[in-house]
C-alpha cells in the first residue's frame, strides 16, 4: 500500500493553529473569558458578542494597537 498520496491533517482536520507571541496569546485569552462571562461587547454598535472567531479576532486587534507583532489579516 502506497502512503504517498495520504494526507495528515492532525487532530484539528485540517486547519493548523497559528502561533502568536505571548502578548497577543493574553489578549486573545482576556478577549474569551470575556465573552463567555458575556461581557464582550463589539466596538460601534456595542452588541454583545457570542462569536469564537470573533472574540479571537478583537484580542488579536487589541494586541496589535499594543504592538505585538501579528500578520495582518487577510
């Protein structure tokens, strides 16, 4: 049997978890606890947020005005 064309994709199938420093990694923990004590709240409208990848996203945006280096998104 050929392993050659198998693909690994781990124990998240598929998608690998980006490595951050640790300052935003304490961002973006401050930003989850938050959210789920619902106190997360989105910038303009003020709406509470209940969305994990947009929790991730606001610690990540908080870490960066502080100036820990994260690529940019898109």
């Amino acid at each position: 049997m050929k392993l050659d064309n198998l693909c690994y994709f781990g124990k998240s199938g598929g998608e690998e978890m980006a490595n951050y420093d640790q300052k935003s990694q304490e961002a973006v923990g401050q930003m989850m606890r938050k959210m789920k004590e619902g106190r997360l709240k989105s910038g303009r409208s003020g709406k509470i947020v209940r969305s994990r990848k947009q929790a991730i996203a606001i610690g990540l945006s908080e870490a960066r005005k502080k100036g820990a280096h994260i690529p940019s998104s898109g």
